[in-house]
C-alpha cells in the first residue's frame, strides 16, 4: 500500500472490489476532519447487498477492519455507506413490521 494517509482509503477499495460483481462502480471518498478520517463508500445498487451482508454482518466486518488499520496509522477511521441512485430498499418505518402479527 501506498503511505498511511491514504492506505485506509486503498485498502477500503481492494477489499470491496473483491466482494462485489460491479469493481470498477466502486469509489471512495475521503474526509479528514477533527473527528478523525470519513471514508465514503459508493457501490452499485446491485452491490448494496453483498457490501452490507446479513443483518449489517459485512458492513460491521468492514468497519473493524478499518478501524484496525485506523489504529495502526494513529487516526480514527469512519466508514459511510452511501445509499446508490436507484435503490428499492424500503424506508426504515416500513422494515420489519410484516409478518409479526400474533394470531
């Protein structure tokens, strides 16, 4: 990897690159502020699954590893998932209210 100001980002891009069926419609963003380094993560919307997994497994998977190499080159690492044009995914009110009804 390149020099640690920018490894998070790279790292970041290889391992979703690796995860997802559309490589070349990854792009990451990055932010530093004083909350310590943004990552921005955009995929495409066929993607958005593989990229979150199960129940966020992926998702959370990706962010303690990024704060690993975070902590390896003094920065706080933050991972923002972006929302893809196009997306069907329903607004949170609406998830996971069917189907619960006691009879």
């Amino acid at each position: 990897m390149a020099n640690s100001s920018t490894a998070d980002q790279e790292f970041l891009e290889y391992l979703v690159k690796s995860l997802v069926d559309h490589p070349e419609d990854v792009k990451v963003d990055r932010k530093v502020d004083e909350m310590g380094v943004l990552l921005s993560l955009h995929v495409n919307a066929v993607d958005m699954g593989q990229v979150v997994g199960r129940q966020g497994a992926t998702a959370k998977a990706i962010r303690s590893l990024l704060r690993i190499v975070g902590v390896k080159n003094n920065a706080r690492v933050n991972l923002k998932i972006e929302e893809p044009e196009g997306s069907t995914r329903a607004p949170r009110a609406a998830q996971g209210g069917e189907g619960n009804e006691n009879i």
